[in-house]
C-alpha cells in the first residue's frame, strides 16, 4: 500500500479547484427564487384552472334545472287561462235553469271532472282555503266580514287558487273574518 504523498494531496485540490472554476458562478438565491416565482405561477394557473372548471360545473348544473323548470312551468300561462275558462264553466253549471235536461248537466259535470283530473296529473293543486287562517303569500283579501270564526281566518272564497308544482300559479280571493260583531 501506498500512501498518499505531499505532491498528490495538491494534485486534488487543484483538479477540484478547475472542476469549481469551470462552473458558470450562479447566486444560489437567484435560482432560489426562479423556482419559487415558477411554483407561485403554476400554482397561479392551477386555481384560476380549479375555479375554471367549479364554473362551468355549475353551469352544467344550473342548465339542467333551468331545463326541468321550463318542463315543469312552460305551460304557466296557458294553465292559467285555461282556469279561467273552468271557472266559468263552473259558473254556468252552478246557475242551470231548473228545466234544463238533467243528462246535459250531468255530462258537463263529469267533463269538468275529467278536465280537473288532468289538471291534477300536469301538477295543478287547489289552495283550500276556507276556515285557514290568511296568509297573504297565498291568499288576496277582497273583503272582511264579521262572523264567529277568530279574527283572521277564511270565512269565504271568491274564486280558488292554485299552485302548480308548488308555485303560485294564482291566488285565491278570500274573505276574512274581522272576529265576533260588536252590538
């Protein structure tokens, strides 16, 4: 074994020395903060990505129910005008002249029931409203009336509400007990 020399020891350090001196001299904090400013980028692009992508999730969403609410409601306004023509018709049959022929009033009545269930299928509910109290969210006061019932509550219906699926499709107009008449 040999060991080392003074002359070797020198021979080392000076290779190393032309190793370091080949090496293009960089600020270690320049390269530092190179990286960081190219994280901060990434990470920059990857949120504006995320909220990118969390947007147009909800538009997706947004979409589809704005597509089930024009099933549901599309027909809105035509309900509403058919109610008026029900209406009247149950006008016209509650006021029949006493010698009209029983089977003509008969077969409107079970007309009207047919159209009343079909109503019921495409998502029409009546608002009951006699002997609740008001709520005016439903409810369109026409008038107040003494009676016995407590102060607030539906003594009549003018003409029935309706909601469909839900939603107001139209009020009733109802009349409200203003409680007991004083003498």
């Amino acid at each position: 074994m040999t060991e080392p020399t003074s002359q070797s020891v020198p021979t080392e350090a000076a290779n190393i020395a032309d190793v370091n001196a080949a090496q293009p001299q960089v600020q270690p904090s320049a390269e530092v903060k190179k990286i960081q400013d190219l994280e901060a980028q990434v990470k920059e692009k990857e949120n504006k990505y995320l909220y990118l992508y969390a947007d147009f999730e909800n538009y997706k969403k947004r979409a589809i129910k704005e597509r089930s609410d024009l099933v549901k409601f599309g027909w809105e306004n035509v309900a509403r005008e058919l109610l008026n023509v029900a209406d009247n018709l149950e006008r016209a049959l509650a006021h029949v002249p006493a010698g009209t022929d029983k089977n003509l009033a008969d077969g409107l009545q079970m007309i009207l029931s047919q159209f009343w269930s079909t109503m019921q299928k495409q998502g029409i509910q009546t608002i009951e409203s006699v002997g609740k109290p008001f709520n005016p969210e439903f409810h369109e006061a026409v008038g107040q009336e003494p009676s016995d019932q407590p102060t607030g509550t539906i003594t009549q219906d003018h003409q029935r509400g309706y909601l469909l699926h839900g939603r107001l499709l139209r009020p009733s107009q109802v009349v409200v007990s203003m409680g007991k008449a004083v003498s």
